[in-house]
C-alpha cells in the first residue's frame, strides 16, 4: 500500500471493518448451531468497534486534520480472546462445510487486515495514528490467532478421519 491521504485509508479501513461484520454476522445467521453462531456473532461485534475506532478517527482528522489520542481498550480483555474450540464445536464443524470455509475465508479476511494496518503503522510519523493502526494489527492478530486454531484443529480432525496420514 502506498502513502495515501488518511482520509482515504481511514475510509477504506471502515469499509473493509464493515464488510467484516457483514461477512461474520451473515455466517451467523446460515449457521444452525448456537455455539458457532456465537463465535461469528462475537467477531461480527469486533468489526463494529473497530468502526467505532476508525470513524472517531476519521471526524477528528477531517475537522482538526490531526488523529485523536484515544483511550484503546486492553486486547488481553477482550471477549474474543477467550473462544474456545471445544471438542463437541470440532465434531459439529464440517471439515468442508459451510462454518469451515467461513472459517478459511475469514484467515484471509484477517491477513488482509493485519497487512493493511501493518504498513499504514510503518510509514506513519503521528504517534496516534501509529498507536491506532498498531492496535488494530494486534487486534486482528489475535482473531487470526484463534481462526487459525480452529482451522488447523478441523483439518488435523479430517486427516485422522479419513486416514491420510502417510505412515
């Protein structure tokens, strides 16, 4: 990504946190367990408050044409962080239905984030901006942590399922 207007990166940044919410929150609605319904209904809220985050940012710069120093929550706190991939979720998940594709798209989904607000915290010099866009990355750091889990979980399931070990 190349050095662009914050405002322009701020708006781009909404729009991909708003089409992460519409990406989990509509996996939430397809899927018929409570559980996994929960966990994209949970990663669906993050995206919302990372709206949140990202348009404060967004008034402040366009009136004030500087980024806000603002009070970021504690990750280590956040609800998120503590999903789990119980053993009953494993045997619910289809190693290739609909929850675990979500599943793999949503690493993608992440990575992308991950990247977008990595290089805009590079090459920034307003230490807020800076603090903001390292925070986002960290953020999406730790859902990409979990996805991964659980994708990694699913597929070590379907291998000892159907006998691919090469051994």
């Amino acid at each position: 990504m190349e050095a662009q207007n914050p405002l322009e990166i701020l708006k781009m940044a909404i729009l991909m946190e708003k089409r992460g919410y519409s990406f989990y929150n509509n996996v939430a609605e397809q899927s018929s367990d409570p559980e996994i319904r929960h966990i994209f209904l949970t990663m669906a809220e993050e995206e919302t408050k990372h709206v949140k985050f990202l348009s404060e940012q967004y008034l402040s710069f366009e009136k004030e044409q500087e980024f806000k120093k603002v009070d970021l929550p504690n990750l280590e706190n956040e609800r998120f962080a503590s999903l789990i991939l119980t053993e009953e979720m494993k045997n619910k998940i289809s190693a290739a239905g609909f929850e675990a594709a979500a599943i793999s798209a949503a690493i993608d989904f992440e990575k992308r984030a991950i990247e977008v607000y990595g290089k805009r915290a590079e090459i920034s010099t307003d230490p807020n901006e800076k603090a903001l866009y390292l925070w986002l990355s960290d953020w999406e750091k730790g859902h990409l942590r979990i996805l991964s889990e659980m994708d990694n979980e699913l597929k070590e399931r379907i291998w000892n399922d159907n006998q691919f070990w090469p051994f």
